[in-house]
C-alpha cells in the first residue's frame, strides 16, 4: 500500500473501498440467506408461503443451465446471469412474486474424460466443481431461491428425467387428434381390428416379438438400426453438432464414420408441424425463429416412384414436380436400402456387370458397378453429413449400373450414388433436373449428363443447356418441353404446373402431394457412463421392457473403468463397448414386472446430456415434489396459459445464441409431449426469450501461433505488443483458460468488489450485443459507487448526511427524470442505459455541494439497487430503514417533473434563426405561432413584409416564408 494511499484512507477511514465493500457483501450475502429473502411462494405444497404475495402478479424468470466447468466462472459467465438478476430484483420491487433460481447441468463429456484420465469418479470431480461455482455466484450476490436448486445428477431429479423417457415410451402420435396419446390406446385399436397390423394378421395372431415390432414404429421413443456418427478413437457415438464440417470429432479431431448401430431415438418428427406453427405466438427474437424454421425445413412438394425393376422402384420427394419432364438421371444416398442390398435385408439392384456403353467416366473406374458401389459408400462413411453436403468444387459419385424410368416420359435415366443425397432428408433418392438446379447441374457437367430445358429462361440465355455456365433456378418462369398424349405443361406459370402434375400421378398410382420435414429424429443413446442410465430391460427375445415407476430411480452403478472402449482412431469397422456393460451384475439381473420373477438385461448406453434440460424448468417449481414431476395448481400458476402467452411458459428466458436450435427444440419437444399426455398445462416451456451477447477479449499469440498470458503483455510504439520481449499478434475472440485471456470475478471481486463488477458489466454495452472486456475501465463504475456512498455517508465520521428538506426543483427534474428513464430501461432490459441515467442523477447530487434531501437519497438507493444491491441493502440500512429493500417499492416518476417546464423553439426567416422562444412544451401550433410573429425581433426581421407561409412544428420551430 502506498504513502498516499494510506493518507487518504486516515483522512476518510469511512471511504468506499474494496475492504469495505467486501464487508458489506459478504454481511448482506449472509443476511439474504439467513432470512430467506428470495424464496418465492408456491400456492400449494411444500414451498407455499405468504399467501399475500402468492396474490400478486407472477413473474418467472430463467438462465441457461450452466455446465460446472473445473475451470470456474471467468467475467463473461455471469452476464446473462446479472442481467437476470437485475431484471428480477426490478419485477419484486414493483409487486411482483418472482421465481428466479439456478441449477447445473451436470452430466457431461468433460467430467467423463477427467475421470479417465485421473481415476476420479465424474460425480467427485463434478459435485467439487459445483461447490466453488456456488461459491463463485453468491459472491456476485444473485438473488437465487437456493431451495429450488437442483443438479442433474442427483438421483432424485434424474429419477423424473426416466420417468418422462417413459412417458414418451409409453406414447404414439395420433395423427387424427394430432397429438401423442398413450401406446395403451393403439394396442386396443389393434385388439378391436379398427387399425390393421402392417402384414393384415390379427393381433392376437402375433408373436410378441412381433407386436413389439409393430408398436416400435410407433412409440414416440424406439430403438432402431440407425445410420450414426461412430468415432473410433473415442470409442462412442456422436450427434451430429458434435462433428466438425472436415468430419472429425469436436473433441480430440478424430475421424469419424457413417454406422449403422441400435441407438434410441425420439419421434420428433411427429411434432414438426406444431413445433413450427406455435413458434408465430412465441416472444423470441426473429433470428432464432428463422434457425428453428429452417432446422425442422418444411417444404411441400410430391413423392414420385420410378420404376426400377418389374418390383423395386425408387421414390421419390421433390419440391418442383413441375420440372418432371426434365429428369435425366437420378442420385440415391449411399446408403439407399436399394443399394446396400444384404446388409439390411434387402436386395440389392446392382447389376454383376455394366450395361453396354456405359461411359467411362461414371465407372470411377471399377471392372464392375458392385466393385464401384462398394468404394464409393466406404468413402461417403468417412465423410459426416455436414461435410457431405457442403459445396464442393469437384462432384463425386459413380454409376450403379441401373436405369430407372422417368413416369411422366417413358425415357430411361441412370442411377447414380452420390455423398451429397442424404438417407435423413426425404427418400434419400433425387429425380436430377440439372438445366434447372445448381448441383445438378454441376454433378450432370462432371458426368457427361443430358440437360433438358423446362423452365423457359427469361434472362435470354435461350433453351439449350449445353450453352449455359450455369442452371436457370426460378420460380418466376413458364413451363416449356412438358408435354406427351396423356398431359402437357406447356405455358403454365410453376404453381399452376405443380398442382397439375400432383393430380395427374395421384391418378394413376405413381405418386401423391406431400410434405416432407428437414427435421430428423433424435439420436437419444451415447455410449458412455456420465449419463442417465435408461429404465429400460430386455428380456431373452431381446424386447425392450420398460421399468415401472416403483423402480425409479435407475441409478448409476459403479464400474472400474469410466471410459468407452477406444479403437484405432481409422478402424471403422469396429463396434462400441459402453462402461455400464463391464459391470455385469448390474447388467444381468432378475426383476418381477408383473408376470413373475425373470432374468433380463439392462440398456447399457446412456441418454444424452441434452435430457436433464429438456425439463428442468419444470422441477425448479417443485423440486421437493416425490410424486409428480411438479404439482399441477404449481405448474399452472407459474407457467399456465394467460392473456399475451397462449402457450404459457417461462417469462423470461435468457442464453446464448448458440443454443438457438437444438437445447430449443428438444425442450419444446418434450413439453408437447408432456401438455398432450395431461403432465403440464403450458403448450411451450419458455414464452419470452433473449440471447445476451458475449463478453469478449484480446487474445495474444507469439510467432509459433500459441497463445501467452494476456496480463503479462506490453504495449509499445503505438499498439505494438510484445511478450518476453518478443513480439505477439492481438485477436478479439472468446475468453477462456486455455487462450490464457480468463478474468475470473474473483480477481475483480477482490480489487473493487461485486457491485462493481456488476455494474461494468451492465455498463459496457446493450445486453444483447458482444463487447470487448477492459479490466482499466472497471474503475469508472468503483468510482460511480464512491460518489454515490459519498453523497449519503460522511467519509470522515461514517455519518450520514442527507437532510430532511424539500428539494429544489432542479433537483425534483433530475430525479424524476432519472425515475421515469430508469424504470422503462428495466423493464425493457437496457440496464446500459440505466446505468448511464443513474449516473447523471448522482453527478448532478454531487454538483450541488451540499448535504442532499432524504426523500432524494432514498430514491436514488431504491433505484441503483436492482444493478448494485448491496450498497443498496447498507445506505437503506443507514438512512434508518430496518427491512431488506428488496421488496421495497420501486420509485415512481411524477409526470409533472419528467416533463421539461420550457422548451426553446428557434424561430426561422428564409432558413435563418432570428429568434429563439421559451415556451411550454404543450404549447399549440396556432399560440407558437401568433407568439413567434409576435416577438420584437421576427417583427423587424420582416420588414412590414407579407407573409406567405408559416410552417409550425410545435414545439421546437417556427419557419416563416415572407410573402
């Protein structure tokens, strides 16, 4: 400490300091928590309270799960949660109950992998993890209701995560009520022969293998043969968002590979029109609604068969049936059912030799078409699906040695494989028009293809396709060259055609209108321990049997090895070997589910992380709840349909843009389920959403591109920047530890204290936009709050010094001008601003020079105290007040103050001021201007002149056109 220092601090013991500000928090920190400050009351069970406030409006208020990192917080963390927090401190101050709180979504990857890497069970390290964020939070004093806390990896929360997989098990969609109803419903349609089973038998006729069969084509969760991301060198599978755009694994950049393996999935598909209609009634930002369209993709078109064989034919979905006509050839996915033939179950249409005349070029150069098929689908395994559909310079695919019939022109077309058709998108086969489609065009130019023209070009390119650079794609044309005895296109617009063609195959058998979803079913297993185990058995037929509720939850068991089996990270023909399968006692076990004692075998692969945050803001209504996920009159009353939210759902709730579509849609998924079946009365989970931006810094790289500490780097010469003396390049990016760029709250906790921090952060920026961190500018908003404590408590003698006077009307305006700013900022979350207008309050206080009237003072601490509460909680307690203000009436701006009492409205001649008026802000059009032609000074401006035009804008400007 220096010299100086110390002086100041012996001049003023009683200055707002970090030592002080420590004090201070950790006193009210310790006092919210003692009296339970932020507990908000349920109507009914075990968290009912105080009826009163039961009464007032409902406000319910959320974050984004956080994932405990071993890292801890760094500054850019708290930032949606501060903002929260502040938003919530506002809605209590202005009568509101206000359900505010925060859990861990605590299931994960990371936890796994440290856990082989260390030994250490995932629930160690991850429950470690937890404490010091908890820590780490309370410091920054968020007003949480610690009671409904919960972690996903308590056995008693993920006991309801199983119970819900059930529900969703236990369910179909009816497409008649559209919506899911229990599988009990079905089974009686079959019983009663009001639906037919698929072969025409009688229920009561199939096995119970079979019926199993049946109703897994059915159930809202099934286990299928799916095509999967399957990584060897991590030795699980992976979702589709976990593999780059090259390919690889997010984590560790292993290959990774097309498989077909037995995985759970949810039927989401069933939801794609509803989860895309109810996005209209939702509060979300545009952006977000635009990703969710565009993820679930629907598009309306026909399905059209082509015959292949006397038997097989390929189907398929296109959106512009109306360009039939000029279908030249089609592409099927490599991993068509009609190409992979034996492998699952099917026969495969590859021919043993290639037809006559086959064109070198779509052989690949292979003796035969099975020899080129088989290559070519290793080649699409080694690509993901993002990587497959990316644009590429150079078209692959290669012949399969069959032609297929185009319907409409009898002619025949070849049938290609190519990586860029997906089996997850439509039928997994293309009819090509390449004149008219881009990568069509491109695949049919690299494979000597035939183009026909039938969609008139209107840019004048003519009608030959051979001549084009590039495809002729619009909607916006005439059909031409579309015609034969039985129909013709010819001249009609693209609706009109697309209607016409749709009647003509709907006619004759060879297809129908039809619309198809981009949206595909979820992946729900992973192969790893850190997961929830399923509460599902097999029995020796290998049926899946569901647990019952008596059995939840399904806890995980011990095992000696936490890590999936890894492979050679190039071994694609390898098959995942999950943790939970080592243990065979708990693998292998006798249960009674109703027809007495029998041995079966437990679902060894883990559900997905993203399963604990499909629901969880519905057990922070009711976590204490042993019999029902939440109590109904509770999940009516928090989250329950009301005027302005149809849905119902959460008011607020606020994340990161990067979950705009997956954690959304999964979330939303499962609510549906839940509202169909009975289980909750909101249709949505969240009604209103907002993304805040992020908070960015410097990140420092030396010559070799690795990153150094961004603390210890100099800057020289004018934005020159050197570590160890040798020089480094500066990026904004993210921060994080392993860019060696984290500030943690701590360090700033320490050096200024929480309020600070929270109000920097609140100052740098509108919430919703990313912002650069500067560790020098912190000071300013330490500086606001010096000012402000100076301005009620006496430095020297810790007195404190307001009066109890009338304050004079300058005063009055600012004040009430602050209010009425500050209260519209809150509500609308521009807390940048607010800040900005408490600052100018507190400037023009400290201006006066004097001690400053009480009724003032207490406004100006109930106002900052949403962005600063505990500085807020201390000047309260020292103006006299024994009551906590966090349920303090919040200021209320008196009109006659926030209006100005003049305004000066300039008085113009020929666009020259001549004179400026002080006049009311109310002041008429008709009073401005016999006031304007009145004053001495436009009277000898004019001259005597006439006048030919007076232009009033009241009442602000005069404008007078002399005659």
């Amino acid at each position: 400490m220096s010299e100086t220092t110390t002086a100041a601090e012996t001049a003023a013991p009683h200055r707002y300091t970090a030592a002080l500000a420590a004090d201070i928090e950790a006193r009210w920190q310790d006092f919210w928590e003692q009296n339970g400050t932020y507990e908000a009351p349920n109507p009914t069970g075990s968290l009912a309270g105080d009826s009163e406030r039961v009464a007032r409006p409902k406000k319910f208020v959320m974050d984004m799960f956080p994932y405990p990192s071993g890292a801890g917080l760094h500054v850019g963390h708290p930032l949606g949660f501060i903002a929260t927090d502040v938003y919530a401190r506002h809605l209590r101050m202005t009568g509101h109950n206000v359900l505010h709180t925060l859990g861990f979504d605590a299931f994960g990857l990371p936890a796994e992998q440290y856990a082989v890497q260390t030994g250490t069970h995932p629930r160690v390290s991850t429950e470690a993890n937890i404490v010091n964020m908890r820590r780490q939070l309370r410091r920054l004093g968020l007003g949480h209701d610690q009671r409904r806390s919960i972690e996903t990896i308590d056995p008693a929360y993920y006991k309801w995560t199983q119970w819900i997989f059930l529900q969703i098990f236990n369910s179909w969609y009816d497409p008649e009520a559209d919506a899911a109803r229990p599988i009990d419903t079905l089974v009686a349609q079959f019983e009663a022969g009001t639906r037919q089973t698929p072969d025409g038998r009688a229920w009561s006729a199939l096995s119970g293998i079979e019926r199993a069969n049946v109703l897994g084509e059915y159930r809202l969760a099934y286990a299928s043969d799916a095509p999967v991301n399957w990584c060897p060198g991590l030795g699980t599978v992976l979702a589709n968002e976990e593999v780059t755009a090259e390919g690889r694994s997010e984590r560790g950049n292993y290959p990774v590979f097309k498989a077909k393996l037995r995985q759970w999935n949810m039927r989401i598909t069933a939801y794609a029109d509803r989860l895309l209609k109810d996005l209209d009634e939702l509060d979300w930002p545009e952006a977000i609604k635009l990703q969710q369209r565009n993820w679930i993709g629907r598009s309306e078109g026909a399905r059209v068969e082509f015959p292949v064989t006397d038997v097989d034919k390929i189907t398929v979905f296109t959106t512009r049936q109306d360009t039939l006509f000029g279908a030249t050839y089609m592409v099927l996915a490599p991993e068509h059912p009609l190409i992979a033939g034996a492998e699952n179950g099917t026969g495969s249409i590859v021919p043993d030799a290639w037809p006559e005349g086959t064109h070198d070029v779509w052989t690949g150069g292979h003796a035969t078409p099975a020899e080129a098929v088989a290559a070519y689908r290793k080649q699409a395994a080694a690509k993901s699906d993002v990587e497959r559909q990316a644009e590429a310079k150079d078209k692959t695919g290669v012949f399969t040695g069959v032609y297929a019939t185009n319907p409409v022109s009898g002619e025949q077309v070849p049938v290609f494989i190519a990586d860029y058709v997906l089996m997850g998108y439509g039928t997994g086969a293309i009819m090509a028009v390449p004149a008219h489609d881009t990568r069509d065009f491109a695949f049919a130019r690299a494979f000597e293809l035939p183009m026909r023209c039938v969609v008139e070009p209107s840019d004048g390119r003519g009608t030959d396709p051979s001549t084009w650079d590039d495809a002729f794609a619009s909607y916006d044309a005439k059909i031409i060259n579309s015609s034969d005895d039985t129909i013709s296109l010819d001249g009609l617009g693209v609706t009109e055609a697309k209607a016409k063609i749709t009647d003509w195959l709907a006619g004759r058998g060879i297809g129908e209108g039809t619309v198809n979803f981009r949206l595909r079913d979820w992946l729900f297993s992973r192969q790893r321990y850190w997961g929830e185990p399923f509460p599902i058995v097999y029995d020796e037929d290998g049926v899946a049997h569901p647990l019952p509720e008596s059995m939840l939850p399904l806890e995980l068991p011990e095992v000696e090895d936490y890590s999936p089996r890894t492979f050679d990270p190039d071994d694609a023909d390898t098959q995942p070997e999950t943790p939970l399968s080592r243990n065979e006692d708990w693998v292998n076990v006798e249960l009674d589910l109703g027809d007495g004692p029998k041995t079966y075998r437990r679902e060894t692969n883990t559900m997905p992380n993203w399963a604990g945050s499909c629901w969880y803001e519905l057990r922070y209504l009711d976590p204490d709840n042993d019999d029902a996920l939440a109590d109904p009159a509770v999940e009516q009353y928090w989250m329950g349909p009301r005027e302005g939210q149809p849905h119902g759902g959460v008011d607020l709730y606020v994340g990161g843009a990067e979950h705009a579509v997956l954690h959304l849609l999964y979330a939303r998924f499962w609510s549906k389920v839940l509202y169909d079946l009975g289980h909750v009365s909101s249709r949505e989970p969240f009604h209103k959403l907002y993304n805040q931006g992020m908070i960015q810094a410097y990140v420092y790289r030396d010559s070799r591109g690795i990153a150094v500490p961004a603390a210890e780097v100099e800057e020289h010469d004018g934005g020159v920047f050197y570590y160890e003396g040798g020089k480094v390049s500066r990026l904004l990016g993210k921060m994080g530890k392993s860019l060696k760029n984290a500030v943690t709250p701590d360090e700033i906790c320490a050096e200024y204290g929480a309020d600070t921090l929270r109000l920097y952060e609140m100052a740098m920026g509108p919430l919703d936009v990313s912002r650069p961190w500067d560790t020098r500018a912190v000071v300013g908003q330490y500086r606001l709050l010096q000012r402000l404590w100076r301005n009620v408590v006496d430095e020297a003698t810790g007195e404190v010094t307001v009066v109890d006077t009338e304050p004079d009307e300058a005063t009055l305006r600012a004040l009430h001008k602050a209010i009425d700013g500050v209260t519209q900022d809150m509500a609308n979350l521009r807390f940048n601003t607010a800040i900005a207008k408490v600052t100018e309050l507190n400037n023009h206080l400290t201006k006066t020079g004097g001690p400053i009237a009480r009724t003032v003072a207490e406004r100006l601490v109930l106002l900052i105290a949403p962005l600063a509460p505990h500085i807020a909680e201390e000047l309260w307690r020292k103006l006299g007040h024994t009551e906590s203000l966090v349920h303090a009436d919040f200021p209320v701006a008196d009109p006659a103050y926030v209006v100005d009492e003049a305004v000066t409205c300039v008085v113009q001649i020929k666009g020259k001021v001549k004179a400026r008026l002080e006049v009311a802000p109310s002041i008429s059009d008709a009073d401005l201007e016999a006031a304007a032609l009145a004053d001495p000074g436009v009277v000898a401006a004019l001259g005597g002149a006439g006048i030919r035009k007076v232009i009033v804008r009241a009442p602000k400007l005069v404008n007078i056109v002399p005659a």
